[in-house]
C-alpha cells in the first residue's frame, strides 16, 4: 500500500469511529483561537484523550462535520513521515473531500516530533491553508521555548500532565469535601489506590474503560 493511500485510510478510519467516548479532563482546549494549539507533555499523560474530548466537543456542538476532521497519530510506524513526504498528508485529505476546502478543515497531529523537520510543514499549512491546527508532542522540544521559537509565535500552549487525584476522584464519583467526616476514610483509601494503583496513566484507562465500557478486553 502506497503512503497516500494509507493516509486516507487512517484519516476516514478515524473519522468512521467519531464521537469516541472518554472521561472528561480538568484541562479543555480552545476551538476557534486562530493559532496553533500545541499540548506538550509527558508520554501517556492524556494528551491524545484531550484531542479526543476536543474532536468530540466539535461534533457535538455541530460546529463541523466528521469528514472535516484531520487526526493521525505520527507514532504510527507504517507512516514515517518527513519533510519529503508530509504534503502527501494535505494531498490524501484533498482526494478524500475534494469539496471541502482546507480552510474549513480542523487538524489533529498526535505526536507531531514523530516527523522530522515537521516545524516548516506546520508553519506553510498556518500560513497558507488551514487555522484550525492541534499539536501534541512528548519529547524536550516540544516541553521548550524552542518550540514557540520554531513556530515563530503563532502558538497557544497548554501543557498536559498526568491524572490529578482531584480528576481521579470525580472519575470514581468520590466526595473530596474532606471536611464531611464520612469523605475522609474514602479519600484516604483512594489516595493509596491512586499512589500504587499501576500509575495514574494506567489508572485512567482503567477507569475509562469501566465506565464506558470501551475496551473490554485491553490488558490493562
């Protein structure tokens, strides 16, 4: 399979599984900034799930269709994408829905440092096609000034860090008013599942998965 014809693949294959359910995150994203939103953050601290309460919010509240979403994951290792190639990317989508023109369309890179050289790729698209661009990377550029240097201030930041105890306890519908009496041993049990539960990444798809029991079988 060519790499144009595995882009399109990826993007409608996604797009077919839209609106995926997740629990909701303390942080929310911007829909309409006019720049380019960039969630830097550690590995497997939820940056992917926040896109996916973004797309969601977006089909939702009606403000686009599914077809003009633009979601890939660069860590997929079948793309390997690079400066030679990322056009390939606009190309793919354009022969999908040649009549849906890019301006109206919201992108979702996942893992954007994945690709190298992606900072020129990203700027021509701001410029030139498309003000509806969402970027997450994990590595110490995408954690640094070098990044809104790159991108030459056309970004809005929001770090993303793992699940916090305060959203681990919503997820499983604990009272943090430590103050009541009978909240206080329930918070005191949960804080030590929350400390020694596997990790919060872990424990956040557990929890997710118990309540909307996506993923039943995923080994955990």
């Amino acid at each position: 399979m060519g790499k144009k014809e595995l882009l399109k693949q990826l993007i409608a294959g996604f797009q077919a599984l839209l609106p995926i359910e997740v629990c909701p995150r303390e942080l929310t994203l911007p829909l309409d900034s006019g720049k380019i939103i960039t969630v830097p953050g550690v590995r497997r601290c939820g940056k992917s799930s926040l896109f996916l309460l973004t797309i969601n919010q977006l089909i939702r509240e009606r403000i686009i269709a599914k077809k003009q979403i633009l979601f890939l994951n660069f860590d997929d290792e079948r793309l390997h994408l690079n400066a030679d190639n990322l056009d390939e990317i606009l190309q793919a989508y354009r022969e999908l829905y040649p009549a849906i023109p890019l301006k109206d369309v919201y992108m979702f890179f996942d893992e954007v440092q994945m690709a190298d050289d992606w900072q020129p790729f990203v700027r021509r698209v701001y410029e030139q096609e498309c003000r509806h661009i969402f970027l997450t990377g994990s590595n110490s550029r995408m954690l640094s000034s070098e990044l809104a240097t790159s991108l030459r201030g056309r970004t809005l930041q929001y770090e993303e860090f793992p699940l916090s105890f305060n959203e681990f306890c919503n997820f499983t519908d604990i009272n943090t008013n430590y103050y009541v009496p009978e909240n206080r041993a329930k918070l005191v049990n949960a804080f030590k599942t929350y400390l020694h539960g596997g990790g919060v990444r872990k424990l956040y798809w557990r929890l997710h998965c118990i309540k909307t029991g996506f993923c039943r079988n995923i080994s955990l």
